[in-house]
C-alpha cells in the first residue's frame, strides 16, 4: 500500500494544455513524508534481514535528509499557503505529526517539532478558549458558515492536545465533536506533546 518511495520527488503535475503546476502544499507534504517514512520502513526491512538496502530508498545516501530539512525550512520562515484555510490545514499538519513521531532522524525529527510548536504558539496567540475563525474558506461549501468549528481541523487537534473542550455541545464528559475527530485520532496516536509554556497560553 506504500507505494511512495525512493528518491523522485513529487512537486508538480500535469494539466494538459494548461501545462504543468505546482500541486498544493499538503499534497506534497502527504506525498514526501511518506515517501521519506517509507524509505526508512524499507531501510529497517532490509538490515533485519541482512539484505544490501538500495541506493535510492537508502536516505541517508539519495540526500532525502537534507532534502526534507530544506522543504521544512522553508515551511518554518515563509509559513504555510493553506495553515489558515477550511479545510485544507489539517492535511498539511498530519504529515508534520507523522514526520515527528516516526523518522529515525534527529533533525528531521527536531525540524517537525519546531514547525508544530511554531503552529501551536500561533493557535494559542488567534485562539480564544479553544475557538478560533480563521479567514479563508477554500471550498464554497464552507463560505456562508457562520460557525467557527466545521472545517478548522486545528480547533479540535488542540482540543484533544490541551483538554480545552468547554466550548463543545453536550454536558461533562459526554461532548459532540462535530467536525474534526480524524485531527483528533492522528495527534492521539502521535508523539507530539505541546510544551507547557504554549499551553499555558491556550
């Protein structure tokens, strides 16, 4: 089922006679933290079972490493097209969680968590007990909502992450997420944690 791998990276597509674009930011982020995942899974198999791991899924030797630090990089000075954008954010987010929780590079590893400590900050700062209302709406189906919640996946991830549910429907532990619940179940099952400082402000 991993069927991104080795060392080609993915960043445009074709639209025919409209020529070839550059694909939007959290499908690339799904496509090459997988790609990068898959590689080190592949890397792993290989030495348990003491076969010769191939040039182009080993990324230590394809420059995947430095590749994914510059792509982060860039991700952490000029910021993210769709971070405040229904519903498309949560899609860029989930690779970063993936990227923290399971590359065995501490660079890697560390870059992710400085982007994802970076985005809670950010939360905390637009947020107000756990409820935000960010400007873009990317698909028509979101533009006439007036409420807050639908669409705004990092609502109900730092919901999960801060314990901040008072502004849910329902009474004491019987709360109705109506938006947001696959944000939720990745942040549970990753590693990320936000530190104390920015929970505080949250």
């Amino acid at each position: 089922m991993l069927t991104a791998k080795g060392n080609k990276h993915y960043k445009y597509f074709s639209m025919g006679l409209c020529g070839i674009l550059k694909d939007t930011e959290n499908h690339i982020l799904m496509t090459e933290t997988s790609r990068y995942l898959t590689n080190e899974l592949l890397a792993k198999y290989y030495n348990n079972n003491k076969l010769k791991l191939p040039n182009e899924f080993n990324n230590n030797i394809n420059g995947f490493h430095n590749w994914m630090l510059e792509h982060l990089h860039e991700l952490f000075v000029d910021y993210f097209n769709e971070y405040n954008s229904r519903p498309y954010q949560g899609y860029a987010i989930m690779p970063l969680l993936n990227l923290y929780s399971f590359s065995t590079n501490k660079k890697v590893k560390e870059a992710s968590k400085m982007i994802l400590d970076l985005l809670s900050t950010i939360f905390a700062i637009q947020s107000n007990k756990g409820r935000r209302s960010v400007p873009f709406r990317r698909q028509i189906v979101y533009e006439p909502l007036d409420s807050i919640i639908p669409g705004d996946g990092e609502i109900a991830r730092h919901a999960l992450l801060s314990g901040e549910l008072s502004f849910y429907n329902g009474e004491g532990d019987s709360k109705v997420i109506n938006y947001g619940t696959q944000f939720m179940v990745v942040s549970a099952i990753s590693d990320y944690i936000i530190p104390d400082f920015i929970l505080d402000l949250i």
